[in-house]
C-alpha cells in the first residue's frame, strides 16, 4: 500500500508500537477495512507487548470501527500484546462506556500514561 493512501502511522516506542489516524480520516465500511488490514500487518510485523491506538483528532468512532478493535484485540490477546486506548474524546469515551467495550480494553486520558503503563 503507498504511503499517500496508508490511514494510520506507527511508531516504535520501546516494546509497545503507537498507532496514531491520518488527519481527516473516515470510519466508513470502506475506510476501516483498510485500517484493519494496516493494524493486523502491525501485529504481524512486530515484536510488541503493547499496541497503543491514539484518538487525537478523532471526533466520533464508527460501529465499524468498534467492531475492528473488538477483532484487533483479539487477535492481539492471542499473541499476548495488550491494546491501550488513548486521547478519547468524551463522546468517544461516552460510547464506550455505552456499550461496555470499556471493560475489554484500558483506556488512558494520553499516549505517555499508555506508554508508562506499558513499560
């Protein structure tokens, strides 16, 4: 996949990668297809105990998109990384707590909490 059409961007940051969303990107079916093979190709790729997913400039999550993290998380569980969740908005946190997926995943208020709390 060029870099032009990639929706996310990782870094390396010690044992945990962090993924961080294009600017502007959209959860439509289409678009968090995409993401999803990009976050699977992370897991895939690299030797990491943690997966920090960063929110920042994400106004509101898609039910495609829960359903992404819900398969990432499982699939990361099997090769014993943990998924953190950072930089929610409060919507996004508010839906979360909705529908109660704050109880599989550890949410944090910003990137370094994740990352302290991955070390």
């Amino acid at each position: 996949m060029s870099e032009s059409k990639k929706k996310i961007r990782v870094e390396q940051r010690g044992r945990a990668s962090v993924v961080r969303f294009a600017p502007l990107v959209e959860f439509s079916e289409q678009e968090t297809s995409a993401i999803e093979r990009e976050l699977t190709t992370v897991l895939d790729v690299s030797d990491i105990s943690a997966l920090v997913i960063n929110f920042t400039g994400v106004a509101l999550i898609s039910s495609h998109m829960l359903g992404v993290l819900v398969r990432l998380r499982n699939l990361a569980r099997k090769r014993k990384i943990e998924v953190q969740l950072a930089e929610l908005t409060e919507i996004n946190l508010r839906l979360f707590q909705l529908t109660r997926l704050n109880n599989l995943f550890r949410i944090y208020t910003s990137e370094d909490e994740a990352l302290a709390a991955a070390a």
